[in-house]
C-alpha cells in the first residue's frame, strides 16, 4: 500500500492531500459501493486520490458516491474532476448548496474568507481570495442528493452511515457516523484549538457550533476522523482520534468556543468598537492565557480568528458587525 494512504479499518482509508499551506483528509469507505468523503481542491483527486485508489485496485470510476461534509474549497473544490471521470453521485447537506455553484459563489457567502478580510478593512485581500478560489475549486457540479439531519447511506457491506446535521462551520456542515464501528467523519465540524497554530478554529455560527458539539458528545463515537489535523491540546495534533481522546475532540471543541464567547463579551462591555480589527486583536488578548494566540505580521490577527470572534460578535448582538 502507498504511503500515502492509511487503512484505518477493513473498509476504510485515509488520503492526506496538500493543498496550499495546509493537508486536507480524503476518506475511502469501501462497501458494495465506495465512497469518498470530500473530494478536496481541484487537483486533489488527480495528484493524490487516483494513486492512492490504484494502491487498493480501485479506479476513480468505480467510486459512486462523493458525501461532502460541507462544501468549502478544500472539500469540494474537486467535484468537477470526478464528475468528469466518473459516474459517481454528489450528496451535500441542502444548506451549502449555494456555495457548489463554482470558484465565484463563495465571494458573497457570509462564510467565506472574502467577507472577513472586508471586516478588517483589507478589500486589497479580496482579489486575493479570488485568485486562490479559480485556482483550487472547479465549475458547478450540482447536488445529486440533498442530506439531511437523520438520514441514512447505505453503502452495502454492512457500511450504514447515519447523517448529522453538524452546522457551526457552515451552515450545512455534517458528520457522518457509521455506527456499528464507532467512526465518526466530521469534516471540519469540530475543530478544538484550530488547524493552524496560534490562530483559533473557524467557524461562522457560533452557537449552532457549540450545539452541535453539545449534541455530538453524547454519541459514543470510538474514532474520529477529522478533515485536518487540529490542535487539541495535550492530544497529539492527528486528524484521526481514537478511544477517550475521540470524545474530547467534542468537549474541547465547545470548551474552546466557550472560552472566546466570554472574551467577545468582556470586550463588548469594555470596547468602544473602533474598527473590527482592533476589536479582534483585544478578544485575542482577553484569550491568550488559556488559548494558543498567533498574530500576523501584515493583517495583524489570523483569518480564522477573525470568523469565530466574529460569529460570537453576532450571536451576542443578534447581527454581523457593520463596516458603516
């Protein structure tokens, strides 16, 4: 077997695929019918998925289905590509339908990297964004099943996934959980302490995060399989968490997003709100005793410290910060 596929069971294997300046993980669920979970960016399938499908005997063509745990750039940014060479099916949860429609549809979305860097007051980022978006995503590969909370997917063999409404991330972020086995395929709807170091996990919806990491806690999930490796503490920084530590991929998670709703609502009540920019830098501070705090040395703060201190703004206030 390639070393760029791991067998986390009988039925199923991990693919590691860079992508810019991070990894994103691409699951193989093999029943009767196989089935990627994400499909990546652009050129993920082609540089990393087909060697590693080869390595199992599998071809792309054989796959049947793409189950998106949310449709951000890296997770289906490579559906046009399978779609091209393949037969397979695209099922996506019907709140993140809006962002399947190509590289332009995130530009507007209110959970993209566009409308935090307007936030901060660098429109200059925007082209950026842009740029990063036409590079990594393909055209529109419309949905071929909508998922919703409760449903089932039947691979055969056994492989019977039970749909998660999981939002926070996004707003149709889903887990899937194969029940029998204990495994748990989150995507990024979990992200403890964050992927990148000292920047904190992003999200766009603060309380639907911490719900669904209440709700989540209790489901007696033995191996985790998270879409990056996420910083978790004392926990090794794997995107795989087995035994005790799977289930304190969900308590830290809502530990965490506790922790920045009380510093967003200690700055609140001592800020005279400046500008977005300023705000955030002073939840940072309120933060950096009990969270790993990260600045950057052109915007000042990370981006993803910017969505979830924006997204706990907004469920404090009841509304997005305003620019006017």
């Amino acid at each position: 077997m390639s070393e760029g596929v791991e067998q986390l069971h009988p039925q199923i294997y991990r693919i590691p695929a860079p992508f810019g300046n991070g990894v994103v993980e691409i699951y193989v669920l093999v029943g009767k019918q196989v089935a990627l979970i994400d499909s990546g960016v652009k050129d993920t399938v082609p540089r990393y998925v087909e060697p590693a499908l080869a390595t199992l005997n599998l071809k792309l063509s054989d796959v049947d289905w793409v189950l998106h745990t949310h449709a951000h750039p890296d997770h289906s940014g490579g559906d046009e590509y399978v779609k091209a060479n393949s037969q397979a099916k695209f099922a996506v949860h019907s709140a993140d339908v809006p962002t399947t429609k190509g590289p332009e549809s995130f530009m507007e979305s209110p959970h993209d990297i566009s409308q935090l860097v307007r936030l901060a007051g660098r429109p200059d980022l925007v082209a950026t964004r842009r740029q990063f978006l036409h590079a990594n995503v393909g055209a529109e590969v419309a949905p071929d099943r909508l998922l919703a909370d409760g449903d089932e997917v039947d691979l055969g063999r056994g492989l019977v996934l039970r749909v998660f409404h999981t939002p926070g991330h996004t707003p149709g972020a889903t887990s899937f959980y194969w029940e029998r086995e204990g495994f748990l395929f989150s995507g990024d709807s979990f992200q403890v302490r964050g992927s990148t170091p000292g920047w904190l996990p992003l999200y766009f919806y603060a309380g639907d995060y911490m719900r669904s990491a209440t709700r989540m806690a209790e489901v007696p999930a033995r191996t985790v399989c998270m879409a990056h490796g996420y910083n978790a503490g004392r926990w090794p920084n794997v995107p795989v968490r087995r035994g005790r530590g799977a289930g304190e991929v969900f308590r830290e998670s809502l530990q965490v997003s506790q922790t920045i709703d009380a510093a967003v609502a200690k700055v609140r009540a001592a800020s005279d709100k400046a500008d977005f920019l300023s705000f955030t830098k002073a939840v940072l501070a309120e933060v950096q005793y009990d969270l790993p705090v990260l600045l950057d040395r052109d915007l000042g703060v990370g981006l993803h410290s910017l969505a979830s201190v924006h997204a706990h703004y907004a469920l404090q206030t009841g509304h997005p910060w305003s620019t006017e």
